[in-house]
C-alpha cells in the first residue's frame, strides 16, 4: 500500500470530505457539505425492484434517500437524468486488482527440491496462510477503469499464490481521494486453491489429490495448534486459526476440481466460496446437495473456427458442446437454486464481459437474479449487505447511471459513482449511429454507411450514389456530428448535426451551390443490431460427451437364454444355460428359466461370463501418482476419480466391470485406492464400490528408487533403503496408534489435564493398515523385494494383501504362498527395464501351481480392454486350464479385493455384473455385446455403433452453428484437438 | 526312416544364455496331415508338406506327396503357416528398453541414409529367441528417430551374427513426413493441444532439398556424398521408400512428392488415416504397413474399435496390407504379431487374408516374394507348425518351426526359467 501524495488531493473536483481529523496546510479546513440529486431516473435499488421516475439523493458517499417521493434539500446539485437508468455498481470477489503478478521460479535444480524454503511457518511453502494482500496492493488506475466498465465499483482482491493464499482486501474502486477512502476491509477473506506457489518448487503436493490431503491435514493442524500443543511456533497456523471467521474463497477452475473442493470443504465443514470452472450444469445434483456457494466465470469459449476441415474433424463432441452449452450455465446453476456470484474473471475486456452477460440472460438467466449474482449475493457472501450491492440509505453511494435498460444491447453504462465520485464511462451524447440512411441533397439520392460510431477514432463512413462512392470526412465527439462530402465531379457539400435521439440525422450546413441547407437522414431500415445469437443448447449427456447417454441407463429384468455360461461356480461352463437377472442381482442362473416379466435376449451360440475386474488400473483418474513424498498415505484416488474419462466407456466395451485405481509407484507407500465400477454416466462419487474394503498402494523397485530419471536426493535410492522406509513408516505409526489409544481410553477429566496427540492423516491410514483395517497393494518385480516386504509385514504382524506386477513372483511363489499373498501380474510384460530382465510368461501359470491367488491386470488404458486375451495367454503359457484362466481376470481378482462375496462369478444373489459375448470369451475373435453393471446394461454394441452416427450428427449440426457464429462476425478460436494423457505407475502425477 | 511323434516336448537340460542357432537341414522331411495356410488366400486341409535342403519340393495333398523323404512327421492335424514377418520393428537394437547402454535404435542427426540397423542386430538378443515360439520368424529391422531414420534390413530370426541372420541388407529407407499438425510438449510446460505446424511446408521443403540433391548425386562424385549415395536405390528402384505417415493430407502430399521427387518403391507406413486415401493409394497401387490394433483411438469420439477395423477398410480395397511394430514395449510385442493379425480377423478381414498380413503381404513389400511368404514348392522352408490357429492366443502353441529347412529351437531363457522354477515350486 502506498500514501498517495498530497497532490491528488488538490485534483480532486467535487464534496472534498476527506478524513477530518487530517491537519491542511493548503488552505482553510472548510468541509464541503452539498447534497447531490439525480432525477426523473428509473432507479434499481435492488433486484427486482424498479421505481419510475425516482430520484437518488447522496451525500458524503452515502445514500441518502432512493425513491419516487424524495424530498432534495436546497442545497442540493441536481442532474436530471430523464431515460436514464440507475444500478447498484457490482461486486467482483475474485480478482488480484491493484497486486503484482508472481514471477514464477523458474531455476529448477538437478533434483526435486523436497524441503520448504519458508522458516516460521508451515512446513510446506505452498501454505502461505499468514500473508496479507494488503501488504502488496496498490491502487491502479487503469485496471481501475476496466472493472469500472464492466460495471463493478467494488473488488476483493488477493494474491493468486498458492494452496493456501491468506487474505484479501475489499477496495471500492474510485480514483478520487486517497486507500483511506477505498480499502473497505483489510482482510475481507481467506483464499485457498488446489494450486501450488509459484514462489516455492517444493515438489509436495505433485497432484490435486495431495492438494486435498495437504488442505485436510493444515485444518487438522490448526485446531491441534489452538489447543497448544505445538512445541513451536507457526505463524501460517496461527494466520489459519485467526481466519476462521472469514469469508473463505477456493479457486478451482475446472468442473472436477469444483466438485473437490465442494467434497473436502464439506468434510472439513468450511463452506467454502468456490471459483468455479462454468461448466456446473453438468454436475447441479451433485454440487446442491454439497452446498457451496459459487462463484462463476462468464468466459464463454469462442466458437472454433471452420476453415480448416482437417483439424475441425479433429476437435471432439465435446470441445463443440463446451462452446454450445456455455452460455446456459448461469441459466441452470440458477435455477438449482445454487447460490452464485459473477466474477469478471477471464473475460477479455469490459465489452465481452457484458455482452456475456447479456448472452447469459438471453440464454435464460433472470435479470434479476443476474443482477444479484453481481451486487447482493457478493454483497452477503463479504458480509457487506448493508453497505454494498444495494441503493438505500447509508450504503455506500456505489451505482452505475446507464443509458437504457441494462440488459438491453443498446445501453451503454454512461457513469459509474463509487463512494459518491463520479467516474465517466461513455458519453450520454454520444449515440450509437450505426447504420445506413438515405440522404437526398438537391437531385443526388444518397447511401450513407456509419461503422463505429460509439469509437470516436475509428468511426467510418461510407458514401454511395448508386454505384458510385463519394469522398467524404467525418467527425462525431460529444454528440456533435461533422460530415464533408465530394464526388469526382466537383459538387461538395458540408453537413453539420446534433444528434439528440438514434436512427434520426438532421441538421444545417452548406449545400452544392454554397447556400445554408437544411438536411435529414433517416435510417434506410431496421438494423439487425443484434451481435450475438442464441443458439439452440445441445442436450446434456452423461457424461457430456459423444459416448454419454442422453438419459441415464435404468435396472432391467433380463432373461439370457441358451446361453454357454462361465459360472466360475462349481457348476463350471454350463452349455445352453440361462441367466436371469432384476433388481441388479442376479436371481438364477440354470436350465429352462422362465420368466413372465423379463426382456428375453435369445443367446443362442453366445457366452455369458462375469464382469472383468482389473485389480490394478489407472484409467478414470484426474491424477496417480503423489511423489512429492517417499509416503503419501494420507491421499486417496478417491478423490480424484473422473467420470468422464472415455476408457471407461472403452473398457465396458471390453468387458470390464470394476476397476482398482491404484495410485502410481512413486514412491514406496503410494496413496488409497478408488474401487469403482464403469458406471458409464454416473458421477464419481456414485461410481465408488458401496462397502468395498479399503486398500493402499506400496511400491518397490526402480521406480521408488527414482532409478530411470534423473533424481538424485530422495531416500530411498536402494532397495536396502526401501527396506528402513517401510520399517520406519509402520514403527511410527505403531506409536502413533499407541498414542491415540492411550488417550482415547483417558476420562473426559483426565483428557484435559492430556495434551492431545496430533491428528496425522497419514499416519492414521498406516495405523488402518496396522490394525488389519486396510489392505496392501504392492507394486514389485524382483524376488530379493518381494520377500523383504513379507518378512517386513509378518514383523509388524500384517500380511500383504497383494503383489502388483510381482514378475518374479514365481520365484518365490512358495514363500507368497505361505505368507498369503496374492499375485496380480502381467500375462506376458517384459523387458522394458532392467527390473523385468526376467520376467516370464509363465509366472502366473507357476504361481497358480503353487496356491498362490492369480490375476492378469492391465497398467494400462488400452490393454485393460482386452484383458480377456491376456487370460487365454495363461493357456498358451503354462497350460493353465480355460476355467482357470478364466477366473484370473473374474473372481481371483475380486478375491484380492475381498469383493468375492459380491462379485467375479455368476451365481443367485450376486451382482448382476455381467458381458454377453459373441464367442468363447477368450477368443481373439470375440467381441463383448453387452455390458451390465448392477443390473444395467452400460455397454451395448449396437448402441456404440449408432451412436456415432449421432455424434456425426450432432457435430454437423455444432458445425452449421459455428459456421453461423463466424459469418455473424463472433471471434473465433483455432480447432484444438486436447490430448489426453494416459496413466501408467510411473506417471508422475 | 525315422519317425517322431510330435507331441513330445523336448527339454534341455542346461541353462544357457541364449539358444544354439540350429545346424543347416541335413535330411529332407515330409510333414503329413496339416491344415495348410499357404499365406496367399488359400488354405488346403490334410495337406503334406516336403522340403530339402532348406528349400521346400512339395506342397499338396497328403494323398499325391512324393515318397523317398528321409524322415516323415505325422502332424496330427496341426496348422502350418509360412514363417511370420514383423515389420518395421526394432528387434535386437534395443535389449531393455530403461537400460541406455543397451539402446541402439536412434542415432543424433536428422537426415542419416547411411545409418544401417543391420549392423547393430543383437542376433543374440534374449528378446529375439522369445518371438519365434510364437511364429515370428522373420522380421525387417529398422531404425528410428530423425526425419530419414536410416536403411532397415530384412533379418531371420536365428543366426550366430548379423551377418548370418541377414536376408536382405539395406532394401529400404526410412523417412518421416513432417507433421501437418503440432503438439506442444506438455512437460516442458507447453500447450499439448493439436494445432497447425506452421513450419509443415519448411519441413517439407527441406526434404525435398535433400531428395533433389541425393538425385542428383553421382557415386563417382568426388568427394563422396555418403548419404546421398545410400539413398541412390531409390531412384533406381533397388530400395523401397517407407514413408511413415499418419494423417490424410500427410499420406497425400507425401506420396505425391515422392513420387515426383522420382522415387520408384514408396510403402506406407502407419497410415492410421489411410482410408481417406483409398483411391490415391490404390491408383499407385501403394502398400500399407498398418500398425498394431492394440492402440486406442485418436479422439474420444472415434468408433471404440477403429484401430481394429483399419485392416478391414484397405484389405476391403485391395490394397497390399502389413502390419508393422513401432510403439510401446515394442521389441517384446513382437511375439504379439500373430495376435494383431487374429484382432484384423476379428474385426472384418478374411481369416486367410488375415494370415497373409504377416506373410504373403510383407514378403511382397520386401521384394522378397519369391523366397519367402507363401508355402509354396521353390521357396524357403521357414515355416512353422501350430497345435491350432495360430493368430488365437488360446491356441497358437507351436510344435515345430523351421528356417530355411533347420529345425529352430523354440526355447528360450524364458522357458528355462520356467522349467527351472517349475521344479523348484513343485
């Protein structure tokens, strides 16, 4: 914050208050003390209220009195303002006005920086809870200017730095008078992101999902803190606590993440505000029932442009209907009811920020409730409804004067009053003239074409007499129009007007023969002034892309007949066998069923098997690897799991029915799983396996011992270090639960005589597993480590649950078996690094001879939808039997997920999860029919291949639209065509 | 006469680091009562097979083969299929794909004809001995990275050296065409979104520099232009061009400009676009190496399985289709060819033009038709037999394989270990 020199006291024009116990030395301490009136308005005190020919009466900045029946005092300057139209100035809560951009850090060193560079604070330098924005913000003009114009008097700006960015300032934005006058509230909220500094390369948190663990254990911390337990100092935590009563702001930018923070502010109870991404509607149920309040973009994507076939065909259903839709999204948030501010953010300039606006509206959002995301809806959010966003008396004199109703395209906002101070915007003279009009001097019919008569600069004038063009000047400033014209025979003529209402020109000037002449120009027809279209919204789909259902899939009665079916039972394959299912279970599976009420499917020459269940995937998942950490057990996939990932659609089409998304193997102790099931449509949260127990992914190997790329300063860089990492790890939190035993069995009495232990997420998860609460997915390869970690495990009393990958399980297959591990393994992977040199195809043939649990997994998005031949391979490889080989992508894999009793064989009661095949479902030849998941039929062929028909359909339709857009004279965006990134364990993220 | 019932699984008996290359065929063999895939289209049931001195003499009818064979095997209804062929792969220079030092598959520099892939060959190379007991017995070996990548070679599959292994050195040259469209590096902080290359038409036109100049390059020329001189073959036609594009307008302007730059051979590579360019590719009756189905789509929209169903659109059209290998893990996919050709049959293309994709097809593109691809009297004897189809994993399990007649090993240091800890689980 700067003191503004005296200087800009002197320019200051009207109502000098200034703060009254200020000494002057420029003259006597006289206090200005006039009222100012504005009459024979149409005011808006409020949204949804209109008062006609009203009259607004201020003083000191204040509202004094806003109504039809205001009485102006004598000493009052009035300006009456007949037409004219009178709004509360809006409210911007999300800005970084007045505060300097980070330079981000850009020197990275050899290694990944692990430590924080911060002392004082929290341990992490992406928490910046105790900084203050006041303490970087200076007023700026022409940013100033811009928000103005847009219509907002008031912004709350912070600093966009970090997870945790501390507080913001709440600045009315005149350039009269001095910060005094505008800092409205030096700590007006708390902001937070899932973004980390800029300031800092502190490689934790490395995805979203560390983010949210690092929000939840920094609340934890904090109340921890407040009781006083810390042995030292926290100035972060301490900021945090202090917070607790503000505001809180959460930027999360796109449509997933804002169902995060919503998740985790729920959890933590914070009600946090959050910055969303404009594309709610597609998630209103889901963000309604956690409650937040938003704050939504107007940034509507521009259409793409259409020129260029070849990328065109190359930008997905998708990308169209994000620019299609756009514009609906404050239409629907509203009518969630979901309470929401406007923010300004992301728009170009002031225009598109209202034009936006006026696009929102016209695409179905009330003026009213537009008008209360801008001013009383922000105005509560800050705490402020009695001074901001509202004209009544004793608010603060905030409003913009415009031209004609706001939401109409023609009105242009005329002057903006902050606190009592005018600021002008557009000129109330200066009259939007576009148009042709037909002028006739003397016998010379004429064709005068005005372009860009609101910009003084670039106004244009084009003068046509049939087919031939007149020379001509012109100039219009301040209402006052000037216009010269010749033609290549020497007639001239000048033209003079003030122009007082649109579509009408008249006026004097001097005609061809150098007499006085009176003129007028009227314009030759109405002018289709409207600069954008509405265009028909496509529908939403779930998920809303080309492979979305337009209405989710419901629970079907199905009676399969004659079928070969896989029971994976003792009953073993079962030739021209029934199976029928309701409810999403199923209810027999035999001979001769019959069933008066179910669809009946003729599955003669077909097979019917169980869903595939992949115990080890990395599809439909926003991040996996947290390797910020050699430990990251307090993140969770869970958090992170995205719906809308076509792999899904692509593995139901490969007959996969559940999922484990394993975090990635960065690092020894990876994060929880997420055990899903492909409910294609549904949102994250109801794709979660209900009641699965829960798992935790270790790693071992080169990937933890950051062996193929460049990192040098993380322990552990042997497999002897991996060792002391898990030993340490499980030590910890044995003592740790200890502790919390210890204390929990205190009296309430004894308790507050106890310091509380600490509440350490991660150390809670690693207590789980301590108490057999939590099971242990093991990425690893070679038998050295394999046999480490049982003999680890068997020492903390533990067995590991499973072993992922594990290509050199069949080395020590006895010992797994012993131990009671089970083995998840490739079917044939091998020599991509040094680790796999011996890795065999008969691994899982070996480990299966040896009583060890088998299963084929995948790693990967592609090959997890054809896991079915990756099975047949166990026949090829070792000779397993075909029922055998077939379970070990069906039951043995919902064995290691403790899933058995649900899922992974065909039997009465069961899930009804199950693929119809064409032919014997490990034949390379044979495709998957249908897919059900729960009793619900998420994959149909049939519905795959006409639905791309659809999606050519819609496309053509988007495309005709945007073609329409462009030739309406929309800005356009270059077709891009957005890559997406597949998963792997090494995927660093 | 001896006789041999096949069934027999021969085991050895001494871990060793890489299987023996077999001795030349020194008895001739008639193989009875096989479903024979010729590699061409047909197929003859109960059929016979007779090869000599590494060359095959008879294939027809159990029923009219010709006595007077030193040894005779009664198949038992096993499926013989002419040795398969992985195209554009990088078998034997790349032993571990994380372990530098064991990497030989992408030289510094952009335009280098002269590299030569055969050289580097690692004829002992672990990875290759686990290929052939799937069928794989053959494979042209190339380089990769740059713009023109190198000269590929034709190699079989078990040799002491390169030089043993050697079918067909230097027949072709590899050259990348530049990409329409750009995507920024996402890890080094850039946009990854596709987007026009705005140095597309630099890029080409460096290429056509280059091809103006090696055409005009003479071998006498002093000083000697090295790679100029690599690339003469394709003026001549003694080389192929392997042009590996992806998209539409790449596939057509690149074959336009080959062929105005006068280059005889052209073979296109990767083409996963290709069946916008039927017409073109037809016309100037271009083969496709297709790559492997095992992919997922470009776009999020595309059909589910169109990297399966691009076999069936160019076999539909009648163009000459291989399949090719580059891709991830792609050394150790090779012994997965068989199965890409069965995901082609699954999804559209005639079962015996399936087989023909890895045989009849590459042989062809080699310029190799008349040793190789077929089994047919007059050609080598590398084929091998299988207990049942050989492109379903299910049951591609191989009994016998021969190259140029000689009985292969179709173990492994993978199936050693196999044997080795199968005892000790047991």
């Amino acid at each position: 914050m700067k003191n503004y020199l005296l200087g800009v006291f002197l320019m200051m024009s009207l109502s000098v208050v200034g703060q009254t116990y200020y000494p002057t030395n420029l003259g006597t301490k006289t206090k200005e003390s006039h009222f100012q009136a504005f009459t024979e308005l149409t005011l808006h005190p409020q949204p949804g209220e209109t008062i006609e020919n009203g009259t607004l009466l201020i003083r000191d900045g204040k509202v004094v009195a806003a109504g039809s029946q205001v009485k102006i005092p004598e000493n009052s300057v009035v300006r009456s303002l007949p037409g004219q139209h009178v709004y509360a100035s809006f409210i911007d809560l999300y800005t970084s006005f007045g505060i300097d951009e980070i330079d981000p850090k850009t020197t990275r060193g050899r290694s990944t920086q692990y430590k924080a560079n911060q002392e004082g604070g929290y341990w992490n330098d992406h928490i910046l809870g105790d900084y203050q924005a006041i303490s970087d913000y200076s007023y700026n003009e022409k940013e100033a200017k811009i928000y103005r114009e847009a219509g907002f008097g008031i912004v709350n700006t912070h600093r966009e730095d970090g997870i945790h960015r501390g507080t913001g300032v709440l600045v009315a934005l005149t350039d009269e008078k001095s910060e005094n006058d505008r800092i409205l509230l030096s700590q007006s909220a708390a902001y937070y992101s899932f973004s980390k500094s800029k300031q800092s390369n502190q490689s934790y948190p490395s995805s979203v999902m560390g983010a949210m663990a690092l929000h939840r254990q920094v609340y934890h911390d904090a109340n921890w803190y407040r009781t006083g337990n810390s042995p030292t100092k926290d100035l972060d935590l301490e900021a945090v606590l202090n917070q607790r009563s503000l505001p809180k702001i959460f930027e999360a930018n796109n449509k997933l993440n804002v169902l995060r923070a919503a998740k985790v502010s729920t959890d933590l109870k914070e009600n946090w505000i959050i910055k969303a991404s404009g594309q709610e509607f597609e998630h209103l149920n889901s963000l309604k029932s956690y409650g937040n309040s938003l704050i939504l973009p107007l940034n509507f994507p521009k259409p793409y442009d259409v020129s260029d076939p070849a990328l065109l065909e190359k930008i997905t259903l998708g990308q169209m209907r994000d620019w299609n839709q756009a514009p609906t999204n404050p239409a629907k948030v509203a009518a969630a009811k979901i309470p929401f501010a406007i923010t300004m953010d992301g728009a170009d300039s002031p225009d598109t920020f209202i034009e936006n606006l006026r696009r929102a509206v016209a695409y179905g959002l009330s003026e009213k409730q537009a008008l209360a995301s801008l001013t009383t809806v922000p105005a509560k959010l800050i705490g402020q409804s009695e001074s901001l966003g509202i004209i009544k008396p004793k608010a603060w004199a905030n409003f913009i004067i415009t031209s004609g109703p706001f939401f109409e395209l023609d009105s242009k906002i005329l002057d903006h009053y902050v606190k009592g101070n005018r600021h002008r915007i557009n000129d109330a003279k200066q009259l939007d003239l576009d148009g042709t009009y037909t002028l006739q001097l003397d016998t010379h019919a004429l064709e005068l074409e005005l372009e860009n008569s609101t910009q003084e600069e670039e106004i244009e004038l084009t003068v046509m007499e049939g087919e031939v063009e007149w020379e001509n000047t012109i100039k219009y400033e301040d209402g006052q129009l000037n216009i010269t014209l010749s033609n290549a025979e020497g007639l001239s003529a000048i033209l003079e007007a003030k122009v007082k209402q649109p579509g009408m020109l008249k006026g004097t000037g001097i005609g061809f023969v150098g007499d006085p002449i009176q003129w007028n120009a009227s314009l030759k027809e109405e002018e289709n002034k409207e600069r954008f279209l509405v265009f028909k919204p496509a529908t939403t789909s779930y998920p809303n892309n080309g492979f979305g259902f337009k209405k989710r899939p419901q629970q079907v009665r199905i009676l399969f007949k004659n079928a070969t079916v896989w029971t994976n039972e003792v009953e073993g394959v079962l030739s021209n066998a029934d199976v029928l299912i309701g409810n999403g279970k199923i209810i027999a599976v035999g001979t001769n069923l019959s069933d008066t009420t179910a669809t009946v499917i003729d599955a003669t020459g077909k097979h019917i098997t169980s869903g595939i269940i992949d115990e080890h995937s990395h599809i439909a998942a926003s991040s996996i690897n947290e390797g910020g950490h050699n430990s990251s057990a307090e993140v969770t996939i869970e958090d992170v799991v995205d719906p809308d990932d076509i792999d899904i659609y692509r593995n139901l089409a490969g007959g996969v029915t559940t999922i484990q998304i394993l975090h990635g193997s960065a690092n020894p102790i990876g994060g929880r799983s997420a055990i899903i099931k492909l409910k294609w449509g549904e949102t994250a949260e109801n794709m979660l396996f209900p009641n699965a127990d829960p798992f935790i992914k270790f790693a071992l190997g080169e990937n933890v011992k950051q062996s193929n790329w460049g990192s040098y300063n993380r322990f552990p860089q042997t497999r002897m270090g991996v060792e002391q990492v898990f030993v340490d790890y499980f030590q910890r939190a044995k003592e740790y639960g200890t502790e919390w035993t210890q204390y929990n069995q205190l009296s309430a009495r004894q308790k507050r005589y106890t310091t509380q232990p600490r509440y350490d997420i991660e150390m809670e998860t690693l207590w789980e597993i301590l108490r057999g609460d939590r099971f242990i997915s093991c990425h690893s390869y070679v038998q050295s480590e394999i046999n480490m970690l049982m003999k680890v495990a068997e020492r903390f009393g533990i067995r590991i649950n499973t072993f992922t990958h594990i290509l050199e399980g069949y080395k020590v297959a006895d010992k797994m078996a012993t131990h009671g591990a089970a083995g998840s393994t490739f079917s044939d992977w091998w020599a991509y690094k040094y680790e796999v040199k011996d890795a065999i195809p008969y691994n899982g043939a070996i480990m299966h001879r040896a009583g060890v649990n088998v299963a084929f997994n995948s790693d990967d998005s592609e090959m997890s939808r054809r896991l079915n031949q990756e099975a047949a391979k166990a026949i090829k490889y070792g000779g397993i039997s075909e029922e055998d080989a077939w379970k070990f992508v069906t039951l043995n894999p919902a064995k290691m997920l403790h899933l058995d009793d649900r899922i992974g064989s065909l039997k009465a009661g069961k899930h009804a999860d199950l693929v119809l095949w064409t032919d014997h479902p490990m034949s390379v030849y044979t495709k998957a029919e249908k897919t059900l998941v729960d009793g619900i039929v998420y994959y149909d062929a049939e519905r795959a291949k006409t639905q791309l028909e659809k999606i050519a359909e819609e496309k053509k339709e988007l495309i005709a639209q945007m073609v329409q857009a462009a030739n309406n004279g929309m800005t356009t965006q270059a077709p891009m065509n957005p890559q997406k990134r597949e998963f792997h364990c090494e995927t660093l993220d | 006469m001896k006789k041999i019932i096949l069934l027999s699984l021969l085991v050895p008996c001494l871990i060793q680091a890489q299987q023996t290359p077999a001795p030349p065929q020194n008895e001739s063999i008639l193989i009875k009562g096989v479903t024979a895939h010729i590699g061409n289209g047909v197929v003859i049931e109960n059929a016979a097979i007779g090869f000599d001195n590494g060359v095959i003499t008879y294939v027809g009818a159990t029923g009219s083969a010709p006595s007077g064979y030193d040894q005779t095997i009664e198949s038992d209804g096993q499926h013989a299929y002419p040795g398969f062929i992985g195209m554009n792969t990088t078998l034997g220079l790349v032993e571990i794909d994380a372990v530098r030092a064991t990497d030989d598959e992408d030289e510094l520099g952009e335009m280098l004809p002269h590299i030569r892939a055969a050289i580097a060959y690692n004829a002992e190379s672990q990875v290759v001995e686990s290929v052939r007991p799937n069928g794989v017995l053959m494979a042209q070996v190339a380089p990769r990275g740059g713009r023109i990548s190198g000269s590929s070679s034709v190699m079989q599959l078990d040799a002491w050296n390169w030089e043993d292994a050697l079918m067909k050195a230097d027949e072709g040259i590899h050259l990348h065409w530049p990409n329409p469209f750009y995507r920024g590096r996402w890890w080094l902080g850039e946009d990854p979104t596709l987007k026009r290359n705005d140095s597309y038409t630099k890029e080409v036109q460096s290429i056509a520099d280059y091809m103006t100049k090696a055409k005009a390059h003479r071998e006498k020329q002093n000083p000697k232009h090295l790679p100029y001189t690599a690339m003469s073959g394709l003026f001549d036609g003694s080389k192929s061009l392997y042009v590996h594009a992806d998209y539409g307008e790449q596939i057509e302007e690149s074959i336009d400009q080959l062929m105005g730059w006068g280059v005889k051979k052209i073979v296109l590579v990767g083409a996963h676009e290709a069946p916008k360019q039927l017409d073109l590719l037809k016309q100037h009756d271009i083969p496709v190496i297709i790559p492997r189905p095992h992919r997922l789509p470009y776009n999020e929209d595309e059909a589910l399985k169109s990297t399966f169903t691009l076999g069936t659109k160019l076999v539909e059209a009648g163009i000459t289709v291989a399949i090719e290998m580059s891709g991830r893990m792609e050394r150790m996919n090779t012994r997965n060819l068989p199965f890409y050709a069965g995901s082609f049959a699954a999804y559209g293309v005639p079962y015996e033009k399936a087989v023909a994709l890895l045989t009849s097809n590459p042989a062809k593109i080699l310029g190799l038709e008349n040793e190789i691809g077929t089994l047919e009297a007059g050609k080598r004897a590398t084929f091998f037999l299988s207990k049942g189809d050989a492109l379903d994993m299910r049951t591609n399990i191989l009994s016998h394989a021969y190259i140029d007649g000689r009985a292969i090993s179709l173990e492994s240091h993978q199936t050693e270990l196999y044997q080795r800890y199968s005892e000790k689980v047991n």
